[in-house]
C-alpha cells in the first residue's frame, strides 16, 4: 500500500510541475499589451493616406520607444537595426528582396538579446510583411526614426 501511495504521489508532483511548466510557458508567449496595440496599427501607420498627418505614425513611435528603454534596449541596438533599414533603396532592382532580407535580421537580433528585442521584432516583421511600395517602405523608415528618437528622449540607454 505504501508503494502505491508513493506512486501516486510521485505522479500528482509531475502534473503539478506540468502544470506550472505550462503556465509559464503560457506567459512567456503571450505578447505585450503595447506590442499588441502596436502591432494592431501597423498598417495604418505605413499608409500616407490612412494617417496623413502622421499622427498615428507619433503616437505608436512613443509608446514603442518608452517600451523598448523599459525593456533596456539600447539606443545603439535600434540604431544599428536603422542604419541596415536606412541602407536599402527600394527603388532599386534588389530593393524589395532587401527588405524581406531585413526581416531576417530582425530576427536574428530577437534571438541574441532575447526579451530586450523580440517585441521590437514582432512589430518590424509585421510591418516589413506589409512593406510592398517604396512609400510604405519610406513610411517604415519614418516609424523606425521616431522609435529611436523617442527612446532616446524617455532616457534609453546608449
């Protein structure tokens, strides 16, 4: 009888730590409200006719950056991510294909500084999806500016 009380024992320890395994992992996954919010906006923000006077494009471009310094990501961090972005020419024959390119850059960054990174790259992989014009990729390079600005000026890290 002892041996059996054990096993169960044994048992209901191994679905409680299941248990509490998956809650963790529950909320790990879930997203941010601010990223979600973000991320939500996206296409309004990469569109001049939706937000013309960029109202929407500042407004997300704040709460983005202020996540990013709470987040500790550095100034350095986003900028290099800028400049890559910054480099490409949409225009060019190649264009297209670099900013699809860049995605996966993004992600690379998401997997080195893990937490600090990933809701940025979640935003950036949805809007470089929706990137398919040199407008809307000029409107992401806006975006991206204001996100760094704006980090910079809620006291983020260099």
């Amino acid at each position: 009888m002892n041996g059996r009380n054990n096993r169960y024992q044994k048992d209901y320890q191994n679905q409680n730590r299941t248990q509490e395994s998956n809650r963790q992992q529950k909320s790990k996954n879930q997203e941010d409200p601010i990223i979600i919010e973000v991320k939500e906006n996206i296409t309004k923000i990469l569109s001049k006719e939706i937000d013309r006077d960029g109202k929407i494009l500042i407004e997300n471009a704040m709460k983005l950056g202020e996540y990013l310094k709470d987040k500790g990501m550095t100034t350095s961090q986003i900028r290099n991510l800028y400049n890559e972005a910054k480099a490409i020419d949409y225009n060019k024959e190649n264009g297209p294909y670099n900013v699809s390119l860049l995605r996966a850059k993004f992600a690379y960054n998401a997997g080195k500084y893990k937490d600090k990174v990933k809701g940025f790259q979640i935003i950036a992989d949805k809007a470089l999806a929706n990137v398919d014009s040199a407008d809307k990729f000029e409107r992401f390079l806006d975006f991206f500016e204001a996100v760094v600005a704006y980090h910079r000026a809620y006291g983020g890290k260099e």
